[in-house]
C-alpha cells in the first residue's frame, strides 16, 4: 500500500473535502495514513501532499473544492467526519453544481449548512496510522502491510531488521511512544477494512489477518474502531 500511495502523490491550490462514494479510501497526507469507509469524509487543506489509494479500482470519490477566502469557517488542519444522512446529501448535491456556479449565493449557503453538519462529527474517533521515518520501522511497517494469513510477533519483526526485541521496542517507543502490540494492533485494523469490504465476512477478514478466532479480531476491532463492530463497515 505505502508505494502505490507515495507514488500518486500531489497537491491542490483549493482546499479539498474527499469522500468514498462505495469503498474504501486509504490517503496518505504527511507522515500518517487516514482510513475512510463510505461514512467518512476527509477535509484536506490548501497545499498539503497527499497520496490516494483504493483497494478496489472502482470506487469512486467525490470531491469538493473550496477557496479559502469564500469560507471561513473552514478546518485549519486535516480532518475527518464521519457522515449524518443530512451530510451525504449536501455531498452529492454539492458534486452536481458546475465549476462556474461554484461562488454563487445559493452553492454558498449550501457550503455552509454542510460545514456546520459536519462540525458535530469533530470530535468522532479518527482512523489512521503513522508512517515511520525511521529505516527499519519503515520496513517492519511495509512488512507488516503485505503479509497475508499472518500475525507477526514481536520476535519476527525484530528478526527482519536484525535487532533485539528490546531494541525494537525502545525505537517504537522514541518514534511513536507506543508499545509494538498497540502498533500491530493500528496496522491489522486499517487492513481489516478493505478485507471486510472485500469479503463481507468478519470469519475471512480474521483469517486472512491472521487470527487465531473470530472472536479475538472482533476484540481487536471494537479496541480500534471505537466500539463499532465489523458489520457497520
């Protein structure tokens, strides 16, 4: 995912709000990962590089463009917004206006209900993952994206980079000032979501990451998606 990611790279002069019509949408703005299902949608700011990838090529995204000056009450920073029913259709209606009606009154005021509808989602949990600087993180992490049918220990991915395991944790612990199951645990859930998309089947999604029992991927994923279970997604 991390190369297919870097290498769709670019930026926008407008700000940008993106969201996944029918799918699911991995962006890499930065040094993180954000992670949307079809509910969500991401404010970009003016400038920021970001990447795109979709695990299935058809999805489609939708995207708004605003000009900063026009709207105020814009995100300073990125964001994400998980989606009422009001929101979808100020999206979809928004995504209709032609570029040349986009600064009239009646796209403005549309612009705004959609700001303040998506204002109460502020402070939903988000979904995203850092991306190591560090050379042998970056690997483990690359690793970690790849691997199928398998749940690496702490053990192997130390093994990788030929280190310790206790090396490997204090280089986790100054990047990211987190503990290597915690880590793990961020890496299989943003997998999950587009093999639960792909499959429809939490059994499949948890084999394929590498589960013992369904029951444990169902713990791991309520752990990361705020209480939410695999069927929602």
């Amino acid at each position: 995912i991390s190369k297919a990611v870097i290498n769709d790279k670019h930026h926008h002069q407008l700000a940008q709000l993106s969201v996944p019509k029918n799918g699911i949408l991995y962006l890499m703005i930065y040094d993180k990962v954000y992670i949307l299902p079809s509910h969500m949608a991401i404010f970009i700011p003016p400038n920021a590089p970001h990447g795109i990838y979709k695990p299935n090529p058809n999805t489609i995204i939708e995207n708004i463009y605003f000009q900063e000056d026009n709207y105020p009450l814009l995100p300073k920073e990125i964001k994400t917004f998980h989606l009422s029913d009001l929101a979808k259709s100020l999206i979809a209606r928004l995504c209709q206006v032609p570029k040349k009606n986009l600064a009239e009154k009646k796209t403005k005021n549309l612009v705004t209900v959609l700001l303040d509808e998506l204002s109460d989602s502020e402070n939903q949990l988000e979904y995203k993952v850092a991306i190591p600087c560090e050379e042998g993180l970056l690997k483990i992490f690359n690793y970690m994206m790849d691997v199928v049918d398998y749940l690496p220990s702490l053990a192997d991915c130390a093994k990788l980079i030929n280190v310790s395991p206790r090396t490997l944790q204090r280089k986790l612990r100054d990047e990211f000032n987190t503990h290597f199951i915690l880590w793990r645990q961020h890496i299989m859930f943003i997998k999950s979501l587009a093999l639960l998309y792909k499959y429809k089947k939490t059994s499949i999604a948890s084999y394929k990451l590498g589960y013992n029992s369904e029951s444990a991927f169902i713990t791991m994923f309520k752990k990361m998606s705020g209480q939410r279970l695999p069927s929602e997604f």
